[in-house]
C-alpha cells in the first residue's frame, strides 16, 4: 500500500481497541521470566557450546601474534578463532569498526579472539590464557584537543546550511547570545548484554540474537561473513533492551557464527559488561557553540548552532544540531558541524541520535536568552514558535501543538508559582527550582510489511521482523490487527523478530510504532478484501466487527469466512508528504529539583512531559516510553559519563558501578500527558514516535532547574556537583 | 567438580557434578535451565540475577553453586506462572512496571522481598528514625529497590505496582 | 576464573589452617566482592575455605559495655539491631548508605573490611596496577582520577578504600580480632587494621597469612548525635565521593572519619579538636598535605561542606 494523500476517515478511528491503554499481551511471559531472550535458548539446537569474547589491549595499532597455545590445551576448549585466523571481515554498511579479522586494531577492547569451550566456566578461563603482543601507535582520544582543527561536514549536500545572512543579523541584534556547551560520551547499558546463538546448517547460518533491526542486520551478517543474504537467518522475538546499541550486528554475533564453525557445534556468546562499553558503539561526545540574537520584544532573528563530534575513519558526526533547523522562528540561520578523526571506539546511534544531545544544548540557550530578555522561559518559546519549516516556508508542519505543551504543562506543574530570580525558595537544607524545556524530536516514515492469516477458529496471527525491545510492539500491533479486523486482542497472535517473516521497519528512530503498524495495516486491508472476495462481498460495504464480517443484513463469523485460512502480505510505503510536510512530535518538559545547598548533590522531585505526538495508539505503553526516556534523560544530565582516558584511549569507568544510571532512588513520580490529537499526514494510523521525543530535552529541563535553584549555569554536562560546587554559594 | 543438592521452588535439585567455579546464577540458568533469573553484568552491579534464598533476596551472580548446598532457593518461576501470576507479578503487568522485560524478573524478587524487608523492620538509608518501624512510603521503597537496575526507566510504574500490592498510596 | 577446590571447615582454627596451608588459598564469606574479582582474573585462588559453617554470626554485650560482632554478621543483620540502631547510629547508617539491599544480606562484616578498591585501572588487567600487579606501574595517576585518594596515597598507588562501615568503626575505635592457624588470637585496633599504600599497595591490612577475622568489637557507646553524610552521583548504590562519619556532643566537640579520601577510612584525632571551631578547621587539619589530582580537587572543599553539613544535622 502506497501512503500518498492524507488519510480519511478508516477502521482504526473506531478506536474500540486501539487507542486504549490496554495491558502489554507479552506481559505475563515477561513478569514470569518465561519470555526467552538470546542466551537463553536452550531450546533451539542440543549440545550447546559457549564462547568468550577475547578483547585487545591496545586502543591503535597492530596485534602482531597471539598465543593460543595454553588456551587450546586448557580443559574443554573446543576451539579458538584468533582476528589473525582470518582476513579482515566485512562491515555492516551503517558500521565504521570493523569487527573482527586482520592485526589492524582500531579501538581498545576490539575483539581480537574467541574461545569456545563445553561450559562457560571453561571458556571463561581459557579465554583468560590467551596471550596478544602487540605494536601500539600514537592514537588520537581527546576530542577537545581536536576540536580545534576538525574539517566540517555537512550533512547532505551543504557543508553549511544557511538561510539569510545570520552574522550580519546576530550582529544587528539588541540581545544575543554567544555560549559553548559540551555533552559527554554515554553508552546505551541495556540490561542484557549483547548475546547470540549461532547454529550452522550446511552453509546455512541461524543466528538467535538480540537486535533491533532484522533485515539490516541479516544483511549486514552477509556482508561481514561473505555469503548471500538467502543463507542467513536472524531471530530475536524478545529484546532485553536497545537504546540503538542493538540496531547493528555485533562482535557476538560475528564471534558465535565463526567459533561455532570452528568448533563445529552450536555456540552461545554474550559480551561481558567491559566489551558491551569499549567493543560496541556509544553516543559520541559533542562540543556546541550555540548563538541567537533576538530583538528586544523576544523575537528571535539570528540562529546559529555548530557541533563538534568524533568517530573513527569514515564515520559520521553526532548531529547534534538537527532540532535547530526546526524548532524555532528566526529569519537568519546558520547550522554546521565539524568531525575528528578519534580512535575511540565507534560513535553511532543511541536513542534519539543528534536530539537528544543538541536539544540538551539548546535549551539551556534558550533558558539564557530568556533570562536575558527578561522574559518567562516558556513565553519566550511561545513567542517563537513556527508553524512552518523555516528554510522552506512554504513547507508546513503535518501538526504542530509545542505551544499547547508547554501551556498545558505550565499550568498542570504550576509553573505560574516559580521565583524566576534563582536561588530564591529553599526548603529545609535543599534549595529548589523549576526548569521547562521544549522536547522535539523527528517522526520518520520508513516502509514495513507483514502477514496476517486468519485461521478457522477465527484466530488471527501476524508475522513480522519487527522486533520488541521493550516498546510495546507486540502489543500495538495485536491493537492494530484487532481494531482491523474486528476481534478481540485475545484472538490476535503476533509474532515478531524474525527475518523468514516480512521486513518491517524495526526499532530505531522512534519510528517503530507508527510504521509497523501502518504495515499491519496495509496487510490487514488486503485480508479483509480476500475475506470479502471469498464471501463474495463488496469490499467497500463491508464492516468486521464483534468476530464477524458484516455486509447488508449479512454476518458471517470469521473463522468461518476463512475456510480452510487465508492469509495475506502487503506493506506501507510513503511518497511525498514526508517531503511536503515536516513531521515532527513536540512536548514540553517539566522539572523540579532540590539541590542540597552544603554538597551540591541535585535530587529530583517532580517531572512532567507534555506530549504533541499524533494519536497515541497504546497510552499505557506510550506513557511508559516517554517515562522511560525521561529517565535516560535524567541520567544524561546528572550522571551519565563515558570517562575517557585520553592517554590510554579507552572508556575506564566500563561496567555499571563506574558508568552510573539512573536508580529507583533518582526517579520521583513522573507525570505524562498526551494532547488528544491524530496526524492524518503521517500514516493511516495518525500516529508518531514518542520513544525518543520523551528524551530530548528533559536534560535542559533538569539543567535549568538547577540554575533557577542555585544561580549557577552549568553548560557541560553531566551536571554532577564538581562542575559547579566552587560556584555554589555557601549555606547560611 | 563437586555435589550439589538444594531445593529449587520447592522441588529438590541434586548436580551430581558441579563446577566449583559455577555461579547460582549459571546453575539457574545453565543447568537448570531456569532462565527466568538473568544476567545482566555478573558482578553484583544491576540486580537482574536477583533470587531469594532461605526467604532473602541476594544477587545470584555474586555467590557460588556449592555455597548454597542445603538451602532453599526462590526464583521468579517460583513465584508464579502465565496462567497463575503472583499478585506482583499481576501488579507489575497492570501497572506496565517493565518494558524490555530483562530487568523484570529482579525487579519482581526484590519488590516482593522488599514489602517483607519493610514489614520486619529492617531500616534504609532513608529511614529517618532508627529507632521506629520504617515506614511504608515512597521514598523506602525506592530507596530500597535501587540495587535493581531499569534501564528502561520504569521505575515509576515499578513504585505504583508496589504500592497497590502493599496497600498504600505511592 | 581459574579452577579451585572447595572446603568448608567448622571451627574458625580449621579454617585458618586451611587457609595457611596453601598460599594460593583464601576464606570466602559473602563473596560480594571475591567472586566479582575473581570473574575478572584480578583474585586467582586455587582453593576456597568457606567459612559460612562457623558461627561466628551473633552480637552479643561485651563486658565493658559494647558490642561483639562475629565476622558473619550481615551487613543487614547489624544494621537492623536493635542495639547498633540505637547506640551506634552512625554505624547503621554507614551500612544502609553501601551497595543495595541484595548485596547487604550478603556482605559480611568481616568481608566488608576487606573489600578492595573500586579504582578502575585496578578493576583493568590490561591496565598497569601496582595493587593488582606489584611493580607493574600506576595507570591511575596521571589518568582518570575522579573517584580516587587526595590523601594518604603515594606515587604507587592512589586508590581509596571503599567500604562505608569501615569509616564508622575507625570512628567509633572498633577492634577487629582475628585467629591464627595454631589458635593464637589478637585484637588489632582499626587504625591499625588498613594500611597505606607507599610502595606496597598490595599490602592491604595487617592480617598475616591465613589469620582469619573471627569478630570486630565496640567499645561501649559514644555519646552524642550519630551522622553519616554520603556524597555521590546518584541518589542510592553507588560509592562515597566523599563520606563523613561523626558523632557530634551538644557542647560541639566530637568526633569525625572520612570515606572516599584515602586509601583507609580517614581520621585524626587531632583534626576533632578543631570541631568547635566550625568545619573549615576540622577538613583543614584533616586534609593537611592532601595531593588531589586535576579530576579529584573537587573533594577538598566538599568534605569541608559535607562536614559542615554533618554538622549542621547534628543540630537539627
């Protein structure tokens, strides 16, 4: 189905199913820890070995030999796959670290063998015995030291975007703005480790793994092991988290496939907690100079926002700057950015890529500007909302509500109570404020297929590669296919995960729900014309309701319109509207903070979004997303730290004591509100993503909230007590 | 190698040969194949290996098999199944207290430990008189269960799902 | 992990002499931070004493008024009796401040002495360690050094001693008494108990070989208010930047401890003398010859306004 026009009135605006906040259908499997997840599947091919990831010791240079003599003769090693054994492997195409194969060493912790043993035990101490020598080169690890002379890159044709001339306006300006911020590297730390089973067929490859992204990641399996994509199968139906740190095949996969040829045996891999931070990707660093100029009624009339990030040879930047295009009026604008060639290990996506950053830059800008124009932080925002792509003003927003956000969320928080002179309200030993911050993140249309059948019983069952990792997918799609065909959620089985079914557009971007959805969609309205084929009814006059088709006076329950089962494919694909309209999702962040006035430690108290994000298709696991990314967004801005030992060239602080996340104890209540609205322009759902949007932003909320506590404006982040404890003034 | 007898969710489990070397976790997991407990860093740093033994909730990464001989272990298959929830377990699905699903496991031992914790008395960090009973509030039990890691972030929930089973307001 | 055998021993002499027989031998209680260590091949023992079938897990009234605490003793156990909670509530709340509830019912308190250090190049084997490799250099010093000693460190070693109950007992004067294999016993102070660095980091306390902990005693209460202030990152499981130990009497004099600081729990008793004089005095004595690192100077001033704010809820 090709999703050209904006879409009319169709059975998904029933609303009898989707639209609810229904229990997720998997719940029960997963609070009983009966949902199976990579390493868990004893279930898939006996006699199961294991491997162990070997990690090297050196950030750049070259492995010259690798003894294996003592780990081979260790007790039940049946085999070890050293990078020498093998010619460099390919890479996955949205990959810069090669993963395995020839002496070259781009990034400490490079997987550099594997040991497969009969337990784990064994693995683990054969691994242990593993002896590398190597030949270091100098490496380059401090971004700041080469952020000075790091080339431009562009993204897209432009090195730079412009629109008008911003240095004669910001130099017209009566206020402006000149600030640098910095954001630190983070890792993704999903609770479960990359893991993998790789079975061997012949030349065929199973891999039961933990990803995102089946289809890329299929392909990318091929490409790295150098045989046709028909060969390889991926499964990963429960996903113990992701965060984009599961969007691309990894040393475990890679590693599992090649110990378990060697050793001739199934063979099951998880990274250790060190190698899922120094051997997988990470959220690069960024350092921002944001300016506005702005006139003196509030208007903004000078934009500028450049960032500068690093990857290895041939990545790519953290695009740090996207929201700027976007987010606020402005007639003169300049956006860039810059990339350093690091050899750390490589940057790549992690949860709302380039937002999640840029946003917790600019909206401490936008919090200055305010300030300094003596005018409400979210009055100032109101005052510079733009309906309208402003590069391109004659390409408008599909729906745009950041102005009711952040009414709605000032009004719901009682923002109208804030001391907006800081450092002004202290309760007890704690001295409290409030921030705000808009929340903006992109909503991307991705093509997405799947099968529905319907069987005799009435049951229906769709078949999908779209995976779960915690979002809700299996859920609203069972809504979907539900709403669609007019059962309840309890005959609808969803399967998922798996790339024998149809490519979806997976997990990423916070693109899943509102694609792979319109894709069950699409293969749901294909269904009902094969059912009204067979009924011999017009597919135009027909209604499926209550476990029945309707037509006229006719009713017909399903299972027996199915016959002996009939089953259909189809997806979405979109032409031009993404092209016509810009489609975005909008909130507005709340935050209240206390921050201990001797130590400087912030706690939060209060935490509010409000949401513009299309029709909520499941408000129960959409809360929970946007709740889960303001908990991310709590730990990127008091906590999260990748810390980088610029000598060395390795992330030191690599397991969850040193790298800290949010706890229980970080976390008040959290409030969600979704503004009751439906994007006609997005998709026939009318949906959008919130799995990120609930991220970006909330860190300059946080951030603002400290200032209006304290007086003291921190622009590097995390913003933990010793970026700002000699500013802080002393109790009383 | 070693012998190894313990009872599991009430039902007697004899290892007839253990490696010294393996965890409570790996003989859950691996041996057992009770893959309901989970590792998430093996090194005592998330909570998701959380089980309770004699009725106390431990990480099961940090402790080995052949310590455990004679004891009486409870994992998260223990506490309920699909068809018959334990009323956290429920709490946890009405309340949406998980996301991935990975952490849940853990998060669900210890919120069952922790009501029992707080109902025996065992003070927190946050309790602020040693000498009374800890109260049941909030702030106990998010205090309390911050040995176990979300990454998803729903801890929010995890609070309401806790609180609805112990019979107070969050 | 490298292979070992197993025993558990029933008397604490048995276990001593297990453990003295074989110098790759070593006592496992909770285990928290051995297994954790051992996973990464940083501890390598080749046999195990298990010391969980000694008692060894009851507090009983000493003669002189205090407190005997078996090396068993949970860190739960202690933290929530009676007697600790209401007499040593310094060293409750120092205990409820460490790790997580899970690792809290198993740690013990002899364990929780011996805990080794959190310094992430010590946690690295790739990584040079002096502590963890004598001889083979310090990567901490001159790298990241947030989380690490501005005091009593040297040029081998920089790490700080984790434990937050250890900072209580060297302020409340506890003794750790310990068994040798051919039954001798001793009671060794607990400023005596942890070593500094200088140029055997690797040396940790004053434990001979295979002498086993059997208990940690307290001298009868310290009057005055219990406090322990714990500064970190986020709100619950995670280690001190900074702690302070104090017991503050109404006339303000008292005692403090720092965690986080040092390679031991840090005191000195001539610092206290200063308490009346206000909390610049005390962390200028207790700090005197500090040598922070660019990342940790940020402690110096913090354990001032921590220990202002220990202080000031003494107050209250």
């Amino acid at each position: 189905m090709k999703f050209e026009h904006p879409a009319g009135l169709n059975p998904i605006d029933r609303l009898t199913v989707v639209g609810r906040p229904v229990d997720r259908i998997d719940g029960p499997l997963k609070t009983t820890g009966t949902a199976l997840y990579a390493h868990e599947r004893h279930d898939v091919a006996p006699n199961q070995a294991y491997g162990v990831v070997v990690g090297a010791a050196i950030a750049r240079g070259r492995v010259e030999t690798i003894d294996v003599r003592a780990a081979r003769a260790a007790p039940g090693v049946l085999a070890v796959v050293t990078t020498l054994d093998v010619p460099r492997l390919g890479r996955g195409r949205m990959n810069y670290a090669y993963l395995f194969g020839g002496a070259e060493i781009q990034h400490y912790h490079q997987a550099i063998a594997v040991v497969v043993a009969e337990t784990f035990e064994q693995a683990r101490a054969a691994a242990a015995l593993i002896r590398a020598d190597y030949t270091p080169e100098q490496g380059r690890f401090d971004l700041a030291a080469e952020a000075g002379h790091a080339p431009l890159h562009g993204d897209g044709d432009e090195p730079v975007h412009r629109v008008g001339d911003f240095e004669t306006a910001f130099a017209a300006a009566p206020v402006t703005l000149d600030r640098t911020y910095t954001t630190p590297d983070q890792s993704h730390v999903m609770i479960e480790p990359h893991a993998t089973v790789a079975v061997w067929d012949g030349d065929r490859l199973t891999l039961w793994t933990s990803n995102q992204m089946i289809a890329w990641s299929k392909k990318a399996v091929a490409d790295i092991l150098g045989m046709p994509a028909e060969k390889v199968r991926v499964v990963s139906p429960y996903v113990g988290g992701g965060f984009g740190g599961k969007l691309f095949v990894r040393a475990d996969a890679v590693l599992a496939a090649l110990g378990a040829k060697a050793a001739g045996r199934p063979v099951r891999v998880a990274l250790t907690r060190p190698l899922v931070i120094n051997n997988t990707t990470h959220r690069p660093a960024t350092i921002q100079r944001i300016r506005i100029g702005a006139e003196r009624d509030g208007r903004i009339t000078a934009i500028a926002h450049e960032s500068t990030s690093g990857n290895l040879p041939d990545g790519s930047p953290e695009t740090a700057v996207a929201q700027t295009k976007l987010l606020y009026a402005g007639a003169a604008r300049m956006i860039a950015m810059r990339l350093a060639r690091l050899d750390l290990p490589e940057g790549n996506a992690m949860r709302a890529p380039g937002e999640a950053p840029g946003m917790m830059a600019l909206e401490i800008a936008i919090d200055e500007m305010a300030e300094a124009l003596g005018l409400d932080p979210v009055e100032f925002r109101i005052r510079n909302d733009t309906q309208v792509d402003p590069a391109h003003p004659g390409r408008p927003f599909s729906y745009r509500d950041l102005v009711g956000c952040l009414r709605l969320g000032a009004e719901r928080f009682g923002w109208s109570a804030r001391d907006p002179k800081p450092a002004s309200v202290r309760d007890g030993r704690w001295l409290i404020g409030l921030g705000v911050a808009a929340g903006f993140r992109n909503n991307l249309l991705t093509k997405s297929s799947a099968r529905v059948e319907l069987d005799r019983h009435g049951v229906v069952t769709v078949s999908t590669d779209m995976t779960d990792i915690g979002t809700g997918s299996y859920t609203i799609i069972a809504q979907t296919a539900a709403e669609m065909l007019g059962v309840g959620l309890e005959k609808v089985v969803v399967r998922l995960g798996d790339s024998d079914f149809p490519a979806s557009a997976g997990s990423g971007g916070q693109w899943g729900a509102n694609n792979a959805t319109a894709g069950v969609y699409a293969a749901c309205v294909r269904l009902r014309d094969a059912v009204a084929r067979k009924l011999g009814l017009n597919a135009t006059d027909i209604d499926f309701a209550d476990g029945e088709v309707m037509s006229g006076d006719r009713r017909v329950p399903l299972g027996e319109a199915a016959g002996e089962g009939l089953s259909a494919e189809d997806g979405i694909e979109y032409g031009s509207l993404a092209k016509d309209y810009q489609q975005s999702t909008f909130a507005g962040h709340f935050v209240e903070v206390a921050v201990d006035a001797h130590t400087g430690e912030t706690r939060l108290r209060r935490m509010l979004a409000v949401c513009s994000a299309g029709r909520i298709l499941n408000p129960k696991s959409a809360r929970s997303q946007v709740i889960g990314a303001m908990t991310m967004g709590a730990g990127a801005a008091l906590m999260e730290k990748l810390s980088v030992d610029t000598r060395r060239g390795f992330f030191v602080n690599h397991d969850l004591a040193g790298y800290e996340v949010p706890v229980h104890a970080d976390i008040p209540h959290q409030e969600v509100i979704f503004l009751d609205e439906a994007d006609p322009i997005s998709s026939p759902m009318k949906a959008k993503g919130v799995g990120e949007l609930g991220l970006c932003g909330v860190g300059a909320a946080i951030a603002n909230a400290i200032y209006n506590a304290t007086g003291v404006r921190v622009r590097d982040y995390p913003i933990t007590l010793d970026t700002y404890l000699d500013r802080l003034p002393r109790p009383a | 190698m070693m012998k190894l007898s313990f009872e599991v969710n009430g039902t007697p489990c004899d290892l007839a040969e253990i490696d010294t070397r393996t965890t409570l976790l790996d003989a859950l997991r691996e041996h057992l194949r009770l893959t309901g407990t989970k590792k998430g860093c093996d090194h005592g740093q998330c909570g998701a290996c959380t089980v309770l033994v004699n009725g106390t909730r431990i990480n099961s990464c940090l402790s080995l098999a052949v310590q455990h001989h004679g004891d009486r272990i409870t994992t998260i298959e223990g506490l309920g199944t699909p068809g018959a929830l334990h009323p956290m377990q429920a709490a946890f699905v009405r309340h949406d207290g998980y996301q991935c699903g990975y952490c849940t496991p853990g998060q669900i031992c210890s919120a069952v430990a922790v009501l029992a914790e707080i109902e025996a008395g065992v003070p927190s960090h946050v309790t602020a008189d040693l000498g009374a009973a800890p109260p049941l509030t909030n702030l106990e039990i998010r205090e309390r269960m911050s040995g176990n890691i979300c990454r998803c972030g729903a801890y929010s929930n995890i609070v309401d799902a806790m609180a609805e089973v112990a019979g107070v307001k969050a | 992990m490298k292979p070992f055998t197993y025993e558990r021993p029933t008397t604490p002499a048995a276990a001593a002499a297990a453990v003295t027989r074989r110098p790759d031998a070593k006592f496992i209680a909770g285990g928290t931070n051995l297994l954790d260590l051992m996973k990464l091949q940083i501890e390598t023992p080749g046999h195990l004493v298990d010391v969980q079938d000694l008692r060894l897990d009851t507090i009983e009234a000493t003669d002189d008024g205090g407190l005997r605490i078996g090396a068993r003793v949970t860190n739960t156990a202690l933290a929530s009796d009676p007697r600790v909670r209401r007499d040593y509530g310094v060293l409750a709340r120092a205990i409820l401040a460490g790790a997580s509830g899970q690792l809290r019912n198993k740690a013990t308190t002899a364990g929780n002495l011996l805990q080794r250090t959190r310094c992430p190049y010590f946690y690295d084997t790739y990584q040079p360690c002096n502590k963890r490799q004598p001889g083979s250099g310090c990567a901490a010093i001159g790298g990241y050094g947030r989380p690490l000693a501005v005091i009593g460190g040297s040029d081998a070693c920089i790490a700080t001693h984790p434990s937050d109950m250890a900072v209580a007992l060297r302020l409340l004067d506890a003794r750790v008494e310990t068994v040798t294999a051919d039954g001798t016993t001793r009671a060794i102070p607990i400023a005596d108990f942890h070593r500094l660095p200088g140029d055997t980091p690797h040396v940790e306390t004053a434990l001979a070989r295979g002498e086993l902990i059997t208990a940690v005693t307290l001298p009868k209460p310290l009057g005055g208010t219990h406090v322990y202030r714990k500064v970190r990152d986020r709100a619950s499981y995670a280690f001190a930047l900074v702690s302070v130990a104090a017991v503050i009497r109404p006339d303000g004099t008292g005692r403090v401890a720092l965690g986080g600081v040092a390679p031991k729990p840090w005191r000195a008793e001539a610092a206290e003398a200063e308490l009346p004089s206000g909390a610049k005095a005390v962390a200028d004595a207790l700090l005197a010859g500090a040598r922070p690192t660019a990342d940790n100077a940020f402690k110096l001033p913090l354990v001032e306004r921590t220990i202002a704010a220990a202080i000031s809820d003494a107050r209250e």
